[in-house]
C-alpha cells in the first residue's frame, strides 16, 4: 500500500493521491534557457478532497500512460476510501495523464469546462493529433488522441460540461485556467477561512514559481499559459492559500512573493490545520 499525504482545510480532509511518475524528455518541461537536463521525471499527484457529505477527486492519474504510472488506487486504499466512496471527479483539461484513471470510478459523476471537452472531441483536433500537428511532438501525439478516444468520451454520459465558474460541492470552486490547453480549469477549496488552490497543469515545474515565464512543450496558448500561472501566483501570495500541482513534488506549499517572480515552499501536512 502507498502512503498517500494527508492535511486539512477547514474542515475538509484532503489527501495527495501519488499515481506515480513518468519519465520526459527534459526539452519537453522546460525552455533552452533554462538548461534542462536529458530527461526530467515529473510526479503524477491527484487531490481527494472530503468535504463530509461529498468526496472529491481532483484530476485521475495516467492509468497505464507509462511504465510507473496508474497506482492512484494503490494511494487511495491508504485513505480507507474504496473507488465507490468518490461521487465527483473534477478533470483540469483532457490530457491522458490527467484523464487515464477515469473508468477506475465509474460511479462517479465527471465536471470539466464545455470549452476544454468540445476542443478535445472536435474533429479538427483529432485529425491534427493524429498528423503529429498540433505540438509538433510527432507520433507522441497519438496518445494524446488515444486518451480523448478511451477516456474522455466514454465518460461523456456522466459528466456535465461548465460554461464558467462553477460551485461544484459546498466551498470547491471550479473556474478557468485557460493556456496550457483552451478549456483548462484550476480548483479553489475553501472552508473555514483556510484555502487551497489546485492549479492543475498551469504550473507544471517548481523551477516556473522563480520563472513564471518559462513555458513547456505541452502549452498550447503560451502566452495565455503565463498570464493565467501569474495571475494564480498572484493570488495565491495576496491571500496566502496553499498552492498544489499535479506535477509538482510533495505536497502542498504556500507561495510568496521573491524577487521577480515566487517562491513556493513545500510543507509538513501537519502544519496545514
Ligand atoms: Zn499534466
């Protein structure tokens, strides 16, 4: 069994659920300038959220995406919570290394912004996947068509498509993060005055909190990319909530202003109470 990491907001239990890790060629995570190495390994990290009556998932792990990918189950039987015991998924955006653990909880129901669902299932999408087009990333290109084909669609009698910013479940605000694909969505969790703000994949390497400028290969609009990274650095100093990625190591952490950019520091899951 994997430990899974456990803290509070408010009244809210939370877990980071580990799915495992996937290896990237470094080039694809981060800019020339900043001098990646040959091959970065990037965490997978899903969010339960039980707010009591309502348990939460944030984003489902990669399923079989890679080698070390797909133990989302093995972190969540740590919890004492079955795959039954989750009624609401909430996907980020449509890449399979969000979306491959979905038929792991059939029962539950599936939210995700309409623009993020209709971008990924129109056909011009596909046909540019499948050519290898629309990254410029070639035959890597094909599993992103292959997750929208066996993970997204098959979902699409259970989830319900957002037009904006949504209360999914008392205190889990749901709102656009748009840049590193269309429809891309960040999570805001607040109970009791305390907050956390999930900011998926708009934050995909702890070097991009001292580099908010710095974008990677897998952001579509890369502009838009870094001016929704520092709006979120924004509020997330001003308010001073906890921040967490699906791709940034650890936990949980609280961001401060730092010189031009942040700085985010990871925390004990004790301290978040
Ligand atoms: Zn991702």
């Amino acid at each position: 069994m994997r430990d899974a990491g456990s803290f509070r907001i408010g009244d809210y239990n939370c877990w980071s659920l580990n799915d495992g890790e996937l290896i990237y060629p470094g080039w694809t995570i981060l800019p020339p300038g900043a001098q990646p190495p040959e091959h970065l390994s990037a965490p997978y990290i899903a969010l339960l959220v039980d707010t009591g009556p309502v348990r939460v998932l944030i984003d489902t792990g990669a399923g079989a995406l890679g080698p070390d990918t797909g133990k989302l189950l093995e972190s969540l039987a740590s919890t004492g919570f079955s795959p039954d015991d989750i009624h609401l998924i909430i996907l980020s955006h449509g890449h399979p290394d969000h979306s491959g653990g979905m038929s792991q909880f059939p029962n539950a129901s599936v939210v995700i912004m309409r623009r993020e669902y209709e971008f990924w299932t129109a056909a011009e999408t596909r046909a540019k996947l499948e050519a290898g087009r629309m990254y410029g990333l070639g035959p890597l290109e094909a599993l992103i068509a292959a997750g929208v084909r066996d993970h997204l669609e098959p979902a699409r009698d259970r989830m319900r498509l957002l037009e904006g910013p949504t209360e999914v479940a008392a205190g889990i605000l749901v709102f656009p993060a748009p840049g590193h694909t269309p429809g891309h969505a960040a999570v805001l969790i607040s109970s009791r005055r305390r907050q956390l703000l999930c900011v998926g994949d708009a934050i995909v390497h702890p070097a991009q909190f001292e580099h908010p400028d710095w974008v990677c290969a897998f952001d579509l609009a890369r502009e838009e990319t870094v001016s929704t990274r520092k709006l979120l650095l924004d509020r997330a100093a001003a308010d001073r909530c906890l921040l967490a990625g699906y791709h940034l190591p650890g936990s949980v952490g609280v961001v401060e202003r730092w010189q031009a950019g942040f700085r985010w520091e990871r925390i004990a899951a004790a301290e978040t109470a």
